[in-house]
C-alpha cells in the first residue's frame, strides 16, 4: 500500500512535468509561426534583420530546453510507473480475494455490532470465536503459552467494562497501536471579527501541550473448573469475559483516581495531578458551601461537559442523604425523596466508587481524562495452578495508560462537620 501511494505520487509529479514541456513546446511552435510570418511580411533590411535575431534567439532556446528528449524520457518513465502499479493492484485485487474476511471489514467490527450478533446467537457461530476457545479449551498453566484475544472478543469484554466499573464509562476512551502523543491546543479565546477580504489575527494562539501516553500492563489470575471447559462456548465465553473485564474494570477505576503514573507503572490518577486550590475542604452544616468549589471548574470561561460528583456511597447516604429529604414539624415529608438508583446533588449526577476516601466528594467533567486502550487483550497461563481442586489457571492482560488532560476539570472536596 505504501509503495503503491508513493507510486502515485511519483506518477502525479511526472505528468505535471510532461505537461510543463508540452506546453513548452507549444510555445516554441506559436513562436516560430509568428517568426515565419514576421519574415514573410518584412521589407526593409532593419525589419529583416531584426526577424532573424529573434530566430536566433529562439533556436538557441529551443536548444537549451532540450524539451523533446527531455519529453520522451519522461514519457518512458510514466509508462514504467503505470505497468508496476497495475502489477501491484492486480495483486492487492488477487489478496482480497483470498481474504474476504478483510474485505468485508470484519477486522473493524465495534462493540455495537458485537451486541447484535450476541443478541442473534451469531457472536458464537463466528469463526474467530469457535477458534479461540478451542484454544483456550487445550490452554494449560504448565505450557506456558499465550493466547491473543480476537477482537470481536476484546469488544465485547470492552463493552463489559462499564457494567462492572463507574468512572470508564464517563472517560474520554482511544483505542491505538504503540506509543502515542496527543497535542492540545490550550487557547480558549473568541474568534475574531475582521473585513471579508482581511487576514484572520493569530493573537494568543495558546500553548500546545504534547501529551504522551505508555501502554502499562493490568492482569488478573483468575481460574476456571475443568468441568466449564466441557460446557457450551457460551457458559464458558460468559464466565472468561465477565472474570477478565470486571478485573480489569477494578483495577482501572482505582488507576483514574489514585494512579501514580509512571513511577509505579501505571496511568495517572485524577487526585494526584490536582493542584492545591482544586482540593478544598467544606463545612456539612451548609450544602452551598459544599458544591461552591464547582466555580472552579465551571469559570464561564470555557465550555465545559457534564460536571459529576464521585464518592463513596457510605459518603453519599452519612453526608448526604439528609439534604434531599426535608420533613415539617410533624414529621411529614415535604420536599423530594431520594432516588436511591439515580442519585443526585442539587441536580448533578452522583456516581459512587470505594475507591474514593470516605468524606470526599471529587466533583469534575470526566471526559478531560483520556484513557489509551491498546488493540491486544490475551490470556496466559499462570504457575499457581490448583490441580488437586481439578481447575485451570488463566491470567487476562491488558495494556492501558490515562492522563487527565485538563486538571483544573476537578475539583475536590474533603467533607467536615460542624464543630461544636
């Protein structure tokens, strides 16, 4: 593919100088036919003269510019470059046939269309799946071996995830290859009006922040009765997926708050990047004062996504709980009752998660965390394998890294009582 792009390009260069001579050459030939009717029509010696000056000097142009050679050779050239990417094409043409699985573009198959084909009992008739766990089915801990999850697999454990976590459905997610870099752009400034015809003012053009994110390595060693490995593939596809993605999840949840990057080898946490005025500490006696630090990440100054506030649920039902339920003198509810499922603070959605400190509330827009999911998923076998218990070890493994990309999308708030 690549040869074939440069290919083109070389092919596109070269007809833009073939078409350069050409009409080179065209304006040589409109020159020598005024010429010759200039000689035609002069009379005097002066005007004879100067005709012949200008054939001279067009002969020696014409001599210089070489430009029918120059032609030919380039013509040849065109004709080599187009026979070897008709080769080329007839050969990539010849590999799709072979590959119909590629053409069709199963390869980029997403979690919706996994969710379909498990809704039609299809995901379990599909090739790469039956293979998998035929595999996985012969895996044992002794041999040491790996096994690469295939795709439609990994989707759907990446689909799993947010069943078993709280904080990777509100994140910004990238799937990729390899390391990689994000540059943002951290102007925030109006555009500028200006005349029709004027050129646009680059003013403050920000700062381009070049964000690198690593791919560190999450697992879980996890085992599965010998007598699963007889059942159905789909017992033993539920079980194997649910068991890698709810570990995975886990250890992810934990890494986006409290992650301490590379020094530990892992993505960096939200709490730890915060800086020391976005970690603030408010009274209970008032709820204002508790959901007043949002005016440091809501400033007006830029747009900002759905601000979430994320705490323990010993947190929300100790400290919270008694702001949404407000009774009379009688002892009769007069204010809203809590929806325990969807809870809430003064309107913002309340997620809860035990890794959160108990009595802090992190409030902030979570799609300023970007999380790096890398393409391979796979299952090695573990030493630990409890062979009299007649069970089979397998360790999922994954490779993420996550960076909150804008800190100041957080605040948070350590949550005190009243004294006296």
């Amino acid at each position: 593919m690549l040869k074939q792009l440069k290919l083109r390009k070389d092919l596109a260069i070269k007809k833009t100088q073939l078409e350069s001579l050409r009409q080179q050459q065209a304006d040589f030939k409109k020159r020598e036919a005024e010429l010759e009717t200039a000689l035609e029509e002069a009379k005097a010696e002066d005007d004879i003269n100067l005709v012949n000056e200008g054939i001279e000097t067009l002969e020696k142009e014409v001599k210089e510019a070489n430009a029918d050679e120059k032609a030919a050779t380039i013509e040849n050239e065109i004709a080599d470059i187009e026979k070897e990417l008709s080769e080329l094409d007839e050969r990539s043409e010849e590999s799709k046939k072979e590959n119909p699985k590629k053409e069709r573009g199963e390869k980029g198959m997403n979690k919706l269309q996994v969710r379909e084909l498990l809704k039609t009992g299809a995901y379990y008739e599909r090739a790469e799946v039956k293979e998998f766990y035929d595999k996985f089915k012969n895996l044992r801990a002794v041999t040491g071996g790996e096994l690469t999850i295939p795709e439609i697999v990994v989707n759907r454990i990446m689909d799993i995830l947010g069943d078993y976590s709280t904080l990777y459905p509100l994140v910004d997610k990238i799937r990729v290859n390899g390391t990689t870099r994000i540059l943002i752009d951290t102007d925030t400034t109006a555009a500028t009006w200006v005349e029709m015809s004027a050129p646009i003012p680059t003013g403050d053009v920000g700062t381009v922040t070049d964000i690198s994110f690593d791919g560190y390595k999450i697992g879980k060693v996890t085992f599965v009765d010998n007598s699963m490995l007889q059942d159905s593939i789909i017992n033993l596809d539920d079980y194997v997926t649910k068991k890698i993605a709810r570990a995975i999840s886990l250890g992810l949840d934990l890494a986006i708050l409290k992650g301490t990057g590379v020094t530990n080898k892992q993505p960096d946490g939200i709490i730890p990047k915060l800086a020391a005025n976005h970690k603030v500490t408010a009274n209970t006696g008032k709820l204002i004062d508790i959901v007043k630090p949002i005016s440091l990440i809501d400033t007006g100054a830029d747009s900002i996504g759905e601000i979430v506030a994320v705490m323990k649920r010993a947190t929300y039902y100790n400290k919270f709980l008694g702001y949404t339920i407000n009774v009379n003198s009688s002892g009769q509810v007069v204010g809203k009752l809590p929806n325990l499922t969807q809870p809430d603070l003064l309107g913002l959605r309340v997620v809860f998660n035990n890794n959160m400190d108990a009595d802090t509330v992190l409030f902030g827009d979570f799609s300023k965390y970007t999380l790096v999911e890398r393409e391979s998923v796979t299952i090695d076998t573990s030493e630990h394998v409890k062979f009299v218990e007649d069970q089979m070890a397998f360790r999922g493994k994954g490779r993420f890294d996550g960076k909150p990309t804008k800190t100041d999308a957080f605040v948070l708030v350590t949550v005190v009582d009243p004294v006296g």
